[in-house]
C-alpha cells in the first residue's frame, strides 16, 4: 500500500480588525507517488455465485416456492378413525384413514394407511390405493358391458348397465363408480353391512370380473 505521511501545516487566517490573529494547525496528507497503488477489489459479492443480487442466494427471491405439480388422481376419504393399541405403559392413540383414488377414465383403488398423523396415515393410504389399483373396461357411454357382483366379507354388492339412468348408487360404492368415471349404472348392495371400506372393497371386486 503507499506510504502515508502526516504532517502538520500551520495556517494563518487572517485577523479583521482589533482581533488577535489566529493560528489554526491543520493536518495535510502526503502521498509518497512512488509507491504501487492498492489493487481494486473485484471479487463477487458471497451470496452471488449464480448470478443472483448481493443477498439473494442463487439468484431467487427469497420465500420463492416452485409450484407444487398436481396429482392426476382424485381422492376421496371414506373414514378417519382414531384406534388406540394397549402396551404395557397404557394406551398408544393413531390414526387409520380408508381412502380412494381415482382418474375418472377407468383406473380406481381403494387404500388403507395407519400413522400416528392424519397426514401420514393419509401419505399411506394413497400409496396402498396405488398399489392395488385396477383399470376398468369402460364402454362408449362411459358404462360397463354387463351385470356384475362380488362380496368381501359381510359385504355384498351388485352391478348392472342402465343406459340413461346416470349414476344410482349408494354407501361407498358412489365414490368408487364416480372416481373410476362410471356412469349410467345401478348399483345394488345385497347385505346389511354398514362397513363402508369393505363395500368399497367389494365394488372392486365386482369391477374386477369385468370383461370387455
């Protein structure tokens, strides 16, 4: 860096007059001009490494979100109960949640997930309506081509075309036939279960025995 002397001037001001003239010391700085002259500083700012403003990192707005992409399948929730397992401490409360998803052209399942959360148990039932989703054989008139049943436990149901009719259905199974994009149908449940994860169970069954 160059050499910096300080040096002390004295500098008289004038005195107007009957005043006692001053004498002010005033400090002079003198640059030895042979010495190198300090390099600029050109390093980037830290936070700018990508082209982004001085406090920004990697040139974002700070709180920008990327858009969250949406799922291409509809869910719907049939129950959320609040079970309890007994250890030896006492009590441990979840969650179980029986979902169904859906597409509305012809693909449908039916999830069961447990968890400590709702969310979680949420995460999971989707991910197991995944698992053992079907794909339905779907007429012109978004129908099905001829009379089908199935029972699932104590849970029996029923199936038959209905051209015009729309969509007449009940319980758990209205959901199953909404999401798989079924319509003009009428669906029937033979038994007293009131279970609506084993109906919707049983209305996969029965759509399973389709046939093109």
């Amino acid at each position: 860096m160059a050499d910096i002397e300080q040096k002390d001037a004295i500098v008289d001001l004038p005195a107007q007059a009957g005043e006692t003239p001053e004498v002010v010391v005033a400090d002079e700085v003198v640059v030895d001009a042979a010495a190198p002259a300090a390099p600029a500083d050109t390093r980037r700012p830290r936070n700018d490494r990508r082209g982004g403003r001085p406090g920004e990192r990697g040139g974002r707005r700070p709180g920008a979100r990327r858009p969250e992409r949406k799922s291409e399948f509809d869910q719907r929730i049939i129950t959320i109960r609040r079970v309890a397992r007994v250890v030896a401490g006492g009590r441990r409360f979840s969650f179980s949640v029986a979902i169904i998803i859906g597409n509305k052209k012809g693909k449908v399942g039916v999830g069961l997930g447990k968890a400590g959360d709702t969310t979680l148990a949420i995460d999971k039932a989707v991910r197991d309506a995944k698992k053992n989703m079907i794909t339905i054989p779907l007429t012109k008139s978004s129908s099905i081509a001829h009379d089908v049943s199935a029972k699932y436990c104590a849970s029996a149901v029923g199936f038959a075309p209905a051209r015009g009719r729309g969509l007449v259905a009940g319980s758990s199974v209205r959901p199953v036939l909404e999401l798989a994009g079924i319509t003009d149908i009428v669906a029937k449940i033979h038994s007293g279960s009131k279970n609506g994860l084993n109906n919707a169970r049983a209305a996969i069954e029965a759509l399973k025995t389709l046939k093109a």
